[in-house]
C-alpha cells in the first residue's frame, strides 16, 4: 500500500514538473522560463496524505504532500537534507501560505554527518530601527488592541525566511537557490489542490482579508474562500519566485520586492473605509537584515542529547528545562516516568512545563544576559522540582525561579505572571538524507495569514511577528526580556528539534502553534522515549499544553475519565480542537528511517521516504 501511494505522489508531481528537469541543467530551466507562465495541466488531484512511512534512502515529513514530494525529489536527484528542506519550504510558501512564506522567518537546525556538528540557522524578523520599549502603547499608557495591531503595518517585521534558505544553501546545501526555488515556481504557476485546511482558513480570514485588496483579489476569488478540490493559482507569487532564482536575493532586501515590502508595510492598501495602523520599516532595516549561524541549546536527557533552537526563540530552552524537570521528578518520587499511569505521566508532564513556562517568560528575551546555561542546567531544575507533589497541582500561575547558580534551597519562585498574548499558526518539516544529515525547520507569518497583508503583485503575505513582544511588562517591577526595541527580534517558541544517540542522528521533531510548540515537542519526545509509543502515535496521541496558566486539552482528552483525573488533582482543563500539527522522523540506522506526522489535525500530513519497504 505505501509504494503504491509512493508512485501515484510521483506520477503527480512528474506532471507538475518538480522532478526530471526542473532540478535539471541550465539548459533545461532556460527553455522551461521561457514557456507561457501557467501552461500546462494543474493539479487536478490531491496528493495522498499518508501518515508515516518506514525505508530507505531519505526522508521528509511534513504537514503538506506537496511539499513533502518536493523534498523528496531532491533527494532522489542527489540533492542533501538542507537543499530538500529549502526546496520544500519554498512550497510550503505556496501551499501553506498563511502559515508560512518569504515574508515571515523561522529557525533552522542542522545536523552535519561529515562533522558530527548540530548548527542553527537564525531567521528571526527584526523590529525596525525606530522602535522603542512604548511602541505598542496607546497615548494613555495601555496596551494597544492585541487584534488591531495584528492587522496592520505596526506588525509587520524584517522577514528572514529568503536570507535562511540562501544560509542553508550556501552552508550546508550542495544546490543554489536557482535551482531549489523552481519547484515551487512551477506549483505557484500551475495550482494546486485546495483542500480542506485551506478552505476552512480562508474561511476563517476572509472578514480581515477583505480590508486588504490585494489580500482579497488573491485569496477570495469572486469574494469568497475557494472550496475543497478547486485549484488554486498564484501567478504572482511565481513571478516573484523567478525574480529571485534569476536576480539572487537582492532583488528582495535591496531591489524592486523590498522596494514594494516597504512600501505597503509603511502604507497598507486598504479597503475604502478601512484605516490600519502604518509600519516603520525602512529600505535601510530591509537591506541591513542578516540570518544568523549559531550554536545549539542543548541538554541530555535519558542519555540522548536533545538540540533546539536558542536566543531569541524560547523553544530550545524551555524544551530542556521540561525534561531536566521531568528527570528530576524520577528522583524526587523514586518512580519512572515510563512507570506511572497515564494520569499520573500527564500530571508530570503538565507541572514542568508550568514551572518551565514560569521561567521562560520572566527570563527570555533578544536581550543581553539571559542565564541560558543556568535555565537548562539539571541543577536549576533540581531545584524548581521541589515544588512538585504527585497528588495534586500546583496553583497557577507558578511564580518564576532564579537561575543564579546557587541551588541549595528550594525554588519556591519570586512573583506569579500572566501568561503573555500570541499566536497559533507556523509550519514545520523534517528532513534525514542518506548520508546522515538531518534538518529540523521551523517557519512562519505568526498569526493564520500573518498581518493580512499581501504585497500588490507580489502574491505573498507579510509577518505580525512584532505582536510577539509583549506590549507592556508582564508584571509591574520586573524586568521585562521582551519588549520591543530597534533592531530586536521578538521572542519566539519555534522549538525546531534534533536528538542524537551517541553523537549519531537519532531523531528530528517540530510543530507549529504558538506557544503550544513547546508542550508539544516536548509531549511527542516523552510519548516517543518515555511512553514507548511508536512515531506515528506520539505524534497523534492527544495533547496537554500547561503554559503556567489553562490548559488545552485536545482530541476529546478534557471530557475523557483521565481528563476527570486530572482535574480531581487542581488540574483547569480547556477542551480545544487541534493542538499543533506536528511532524517528525526517526533515524533507525542502517539506511532506515521513519517519517511520521499527524493523523487528524490539520486534516493530516505527510510522510515520505525515497525508498517505502512494502
């Protein structure tokens, strides 16, 4: 059944032409771009979303089939991980682009087979030159509205995304840009297959897409969300895309798209009667932005070393200090978090990530000083696990820790803060070549549909991500790592994720869902490790994110008897829909591997590898 549904993904994505010679010579892409933009047959048929997949010789996952067969046509073409994972977030851009794009940024973890190194790639968006700790404050001292701001050239940050797939390709890739954006290019021309999710979202957007008329005329044909199976084209969007594989990326940061980013942002289009707070970036924050390599956040946890994504994202220290806390409660009870019950592992679980949620808001921020080593340090979180009991839980808010080095009393914590404002959408996708390296990346726009924001003729959507600083401190008092200022870039829980066995991949996870995408990551790695559940069913198992303050519950946990359970001990549950919409691969040696993502939320997603085992 899986190499069935493996070469069907083929013979439709031959017909698309992202494989053969669009990752051919130059001869063949010339003669290509010179063809009518659009011709040829659309996609007239939805690739199957299969769940997970076992084989050899490479793998993708990630929430879109498209994108995971792009990914997967790189490799077969002898392309690596990292050229796969930019060639299959370009169609992300395409096929997800209210979650992603190359105007929002991201966060991209790489693991180096020839050098045994993890490194990471920081695409985060910048706050403009101008601004300051006030920026999101009305005249009175209050916040501004949350959702006003959203929608607006206020929200709008520096994307990073274009400026990380040329780092990725530059420095760990064997492709250029050139070649890996083609793909992408010809789906854009061509269409594809609405499905479900993007119905449903642009359904859900269309009241805000409408104050945008270029925003409308892209995504609300004849003034509505299109329907499940129609065909989807973004004509715009190829003509940007071949603008950049023939100019290079300046024709974004310094060139004639960047003139037309700044351009909107400082003065959005918008429908009659419509006014929206203006931006402030200018060609000089456009041009002067910069993705950053730099090393891991990391810690050990059951004798796996477990990778994520530093300053400015939260993901990778906040993932270590839940699993410090996890460990520490083995040792403060005298049981295995393999060994308890169910409702017992999810009370377990929900105190860390609590305590770590506690932490992450008082003490990380894109600022200088923050205790990175201290706030994923066994000892710190020795120290905050004394708070923990087995019968009941903690109230919430719990009050944060101080990460000074000296853990000899208990962390009973300093002052209890509110859980801040953020977003839900994002996009992830992993990659495992076959010589062993490995790429976890995480990209989005913040909000589903970002600002709202299209860029006339552009066919791309800009960020919110600046609603990512908190408009006011937290608490009255207390420093505040997260707040805006010039050239900042606002925290983030991206929590891109690698885990090695004895220096060897062994792992790559990621989700999107705002500041869900911890307790996510976090809960698939337990439910992988600790619960012995297979890929697939961590990833589908239904989640608990305890962010310090309710928690969401999915997939019918609140109202089941171990919802019942938790809430006899303190816990407050919240029934959601969906949480996150993850994806993941492990790496089972000996050529092999596992690709995995989600069964039900988002409608499903898609696993491939280049060889399926029958």
């Amino acid at each position: 059944m899986r190499a069935s549904l493996r070469y069907l993904a083929l013979g439709l994505a031959g017909a698309l032409g992202v494989s053969g010679t669009v990752l051919g010579g130059s001869a063949a892409v010339a003669h290509q771009d010179r063809q009518h933009e659009g011709r040829g047959s659309p996609v007239t048929a939805e690739l199957p979303k299969v769940p997970t997949m076992t084989g050899g010789g490479g793998a993708v996952s990630s929430v879109d089939p498209l994108a995971s067969q792009v990914g997967i046509d790189v490799l077969e073409r002898g392309g690596n991980a990292a050229d796969a994972a930019v060639a299959a977030a370009a169609t992300l851009g395409v096929t997800e682009p209210y979650s992603a794009g190359i105007g929002g940024g991201g966060f991209f973890v790489h693991y180096d087979a020839a050098t045994g190194e993890v490194r990471t790639i920081d695409g985060r968006e910048t706050a403009p030159a101008t601004y300051t700790e006030d920026e999101f404050l009305g005249e009175d001292g209050e916040p501004l509205d949350f959702a006003t701001v959203v929608s607006s050239g206020a929200s709008v940050g520096v994307p990073g995304t274009l400026a990380t797939w040329e780092t990725a390709a530059e420095e760990f890739g064997t492709m250029d840009l050139h070649r890996l954006l083609r793909p992408a290019e010809r789906i854009a021309a061509r269409g594809f297959t609405v499905d479900e999710n993007f119905s449903e979202q642009t359904a859900a957007n269309a009241e805000r897409f409408r104050k945008f008329p270029a925003t409308a005329a892209l995504f609300l044909r004849e003034g509505e969300a299109p329907a499940v199976g129609d065909v989807f084209r973004n004509p715009d969007l190829a003509r940007t895309y071949r603008t950049i594989r023939h100019e290079g990326t300046g024709a974004f940061y310094d060139g004639s798209i960047g003139a037309a980013i700044v351009d909107e942002s400082r003065a959005p289009t918008t429908a009659e009667g419509v006014a929206v707070l203006p931006g402030e970036m200018t060609r000089e924050d456009l041009g002067s932005y910069e993705a950053l390599l730099k090393d891991p956040v990391s810690t050990e946890y059951r004798g796996l070393e477990v990778y994520g994504m530093g300053l400015p994202s939260s993901g990778g220290i906040t993932v270590a200090e839940t699993l410090n806390l996890l460990e520490a409660y083995d040792e403060r009870t005298g049981t295995a978090l393999a060994d308890v019950p169910e409702t017992q592992y999810l009370h377990r679980f929900s105190e860390a990530t609590a305590t770590a949620f506690a932490d992450r808001n008082r003490w990380i921020g894109d600022v200088a000083g923050v205790p990175v080593a201290e706030l994923t340090s066994q000892e710190f979180a020795d120290e905050r696990a004394c708070l923990f009991e087995e019968g009941t839980a903690q109230p919430r808010p719990i009050a944060f820790g101080e990460p000074d080095g000296d853990y000899a009393a208990c962390g009973t914590g300093q002052a209890r803060q509110p859980e801040p404002v953020g977003g839900v959408s994002t996009t992830h996708l992993n990659v495992a070549d076959r010589w062993g390296n490995v790429v976890s990346y995480t990209l989005t726009i913040e909000q589903t549909g970002g600002s709202g924001i299209t860029v006339p003729g552009h066919g791309f959507l800009l960020n919110n991500e600046l609603t990512d600083f908190n408009f006011a401190p937290l608490t009255e008092g207390v420093p505040d790592p997260n707040l805006p200022g010039p050239g900042k870039r606002p925290r983030s829980s991206m929590s891109p994720t690698i885990v090695l066995r004895d220096g060897e991949p062994w792992m790559s996870v990621g989700t999107p869902g705002g500041a869900t995408i911890i307790t996510t990551v976090a809960q698939i790695l337990t439910g992988h490790i600790d619960r012995d559940l297979a890929l697939v069913d961590a990833v589908a198992a239904p989640r608990l994110s305890s962010r310090n303050g309710t928690e969401g519950a999915d997939l019918g946990l609140a109202g089941s008897p171990t919802g019942a359970q938790l809430r006899e001990l303190g816990h407050e549950l919240e029934d959601v829909r969906w949480i996150g919409n993850a994806s993941a691969i492990r790496v089972l040696g000996d050529g092999r591997f596992v690709a995995a993502a989600e069964t039900e939320r988002g409608y499903g997603g898609s696993a491939m590898v280049v060889h399926p085992e029958p």
